[in-house]
C-alpha cells in the first residue's frame, strides 16, 4: 500500500525488498524470488515475494512467466532473525 501511495511508481525489485524485509522481521517466512525471460530477443527480470509457494501481491502464474532462480542462488532467498 505504500508503493500506491509514492509520487512514482518503484521498480519490482525495491518493492519486494521491502516487502520481504518488514514481512521477515515480523517473523513470516518469505521467500525472496527472481526469475528471468526473453521477449522479443530481450532479456527480462522480474523480483516477487512468496509466503508457503505463494506470490503476494502477483498474479499467480509469475513464476511460469518468469523462470525463478533455484532458492540457493539467491543468498537472501529466506528471510533470517
């Protein structure tokens, strides 16, 4: 609700930071995702945030539209205490 409300609209990446950080320290466990694509001949990233599997605040197929980086690539994947 704070990304609504800024004078510009942030990028997915800072947007699931935070998202992954306040959700984290309130104790949920999150998991930060990163998936890559090619449209038209570009390459395309895309940063979302999942609780249980599940992307909050993206449609539910972003990960079969964005190929995600294995959880282990990732070395803030998991949100720790």
């Amino acid at each position: 609700s704070v990304a609504l409300r800024c004078p510009f609209r942030p990028s997915c990446l800072p947007r699931s930071l935070t998202l992954w950080g306040l959700l984290g320290h309130q104790g949920i466990e999150v998991d930060l995702r990163i998936g890559v694509r090619t449209s038209a001949g570009a390459l395309e990233a895309h940063a979302w945030v999942e609780h249980n599997g599940q992307p909050l605040g993206e449609h539910t197929d972003v990960a079969a539209r964005f190929a995600p980086f294995e959880a282990g690539a990732i070395v803030c994947g998991r949100f720790a205490r």
